[in-house]
C-alpha cells in the first residue's frame, strides 16, 4: 500500500537549490512505497487508467524489481539507492518535450552537487550523471498522450554491474544521503528548474545546465552510428554539438552517447 505524505527537508538539501526563488520552499508532495516492478511504469498506469496524478507528485520505491534504463537495459535497484518518477503535463506554449530531459538533468546534477560536493559529479548527454566517468544516475523519460513521466534512478549506496560500462555510487565518495532528504531536495530542484524551462525557454536551461556538464573537448561516442568526436557543448535547441577530427561539428539530436575515455578530474 502506498504511503502518501510530504517529508522534511534536511537544511543542508538547500543550498544552491530553489535559489532564484524567495520567500518558503514548497516541498513537492512524494509518495513511498516498499515495493513495486517499475515507478515509471506505475505511473504511466495511473494516467492511462485516468487517475490524475498531480505535476510535480513523486511516487518513490523503496526497492523495484523491473527497472529499467534506455534502450530497454535492465536496471537492477539496491536498498537505500533512490528510485523515484514524477509526472509534467505538457501546455501549450511549452518547449519541446525531449528537452525536458535537460530539465531533469539540471535538477539532479545541482541536487547531487548539493548534498555530495566531493563526487564531483558531470552530466553527460542526454540522461546520465556520471562520478569519475562511471555512471551513478540516470534518467528515463516516457510519454502518454499530453503528459511525460520521468523517472529518475542514482546510486546513493550501491551500483549494478553493468557490462557495457562502469558504474559509481556516491557513498564511495563519502557522501552519507538519507533517501527521503535527497527525494525532497530533488523535487525541489526539478520544480525549479521546470519554472525556468517554462518561462525563460531552452536555451536558458541549456546555460544552466553546460557547467554542470563534462568539459567541452571529452571525447564521445555515438553507440548506433559508431561516430567518434569530441564534446563542443550544445545547440539552443539542446542538441548536442559533436566535433569530429577534421573540424566539422555534427548536430545529435537522439542517440546513445558514450565517454571513449574515463574524464580526466583535475
């Protein structure tokens, strides 16, 4: 049975976050539950079977035993790692909805760098955050009809074994995160940064979310095509920019994006 409620907010959850905002935090309402296959695939259910499901309601697992990543990967969950999904019903006037993978990408990186400094944690296009080049978080976008779940997995205690790339988790960089605390500063985070995808367009959240990105000239790989290059940012549109070794750049605007070496931190 799902436990519904609103959960308080650790002080340190604040800083950098909700910044341009003033006066009281809303905390997004987040509902737990123990155990479920999927949180995107519950949700998705909600909406298809009509059940209005708030924006900004988080429905958040204590354990998932059908998670899942891009491209159909299995996403095997780890107690106490955060597994949670929420829901944006798109309006007209809104910007294309692929960018809101850049939305959820700016909340997690600036929740992250919040509650664990030291990580040091990069986005890496379109829907990873990676801890010294190995992958620790990681966004799944779905649509139906008029309203997109996100849904949003990281490593917070424990990491699976992938075999197609490293995994990290933030514990191992000495971060100690309470699960509920990073669940309410992120969906602090993602109501903030919805706002500014909303009023203030693409390109203002493509500003915010570069810095908080692997440094331009990492060098790439797009996986289907097989194209090597180098990161050179990314377009207003938040298609990224691929440079390729004689000097053109190339516009990805869909593809499974992989680093051809760890980034080097300096």
């Amino acid at each position: 049975m799902a436990v519904g409620g609103r959960l308080s907010l650790h002080s340190d959850a604040r800083r950098g976050i909700g910044a341009r905002r003033s006066g009281a935090v809303l905390i997004p309402p987040i509902e737990r539950i123990a155990q479920t296959g999927s949180t995107n695939a519950d949700l998705l259910a909600r909406l298809a079977g009509g059940e209005h499901v708030g924006e900004g309601h988080w429905l958040v697992a204590d354990r998932q035993t059908a998670g899942r990543g891009r491209l159909g990967r299995g996403w095997n969950d780890g107690q106490g790692n955060f597994m949670g999904s929420t829901v944006v019903h798109l309006k007209i006037g809104d910007p294309s909805a692929a960018t809101l993978a850049l939305v959820a990408g700016v909340a997690l990186a600036r929740t992250v760098a919040a509650l664990a400094p030291d990580a040091r944690a990069q986005i890496k296009w379109p829907n990873d955050l990676l801890v010294g080049g190995a992958k620790c978080a990681g966004i799944l976008m779905e649509r139906t009809g008029n309203s997109v779940v996100i849904g949003i997995g990281v490593n917070l205690v424990a990491a699976p074994d992938l075999p197609d790339r490293p995994t990290a988790t933030l514990s191992t960089k000495g971060a100690v995160i309470d699960r509920d605390n990073f669940a309410n500063a992120l969906g602090i985070a993602m109501i903030d940064a919805l706002w500014t995808w909303r009023q203030e367009g693409v390109a203002s959240i493509v500003r915010a979310w570069l810095p908080l990105a692997h440094p331009v000239g990492t060098p790439l790989r797009v996986s289907e095509q097989g194209i090597d290059g180098f990161f050179d940012g990314l377009a207003d549109d938040g298609a990224l920019r691929l440079r390729r070794d004689h000097g053109e750049t190339m516009l990805i605007h869909a593809g499974d994006v992989e680093l051809r070496r760890p980034v080097v931190e300096g």
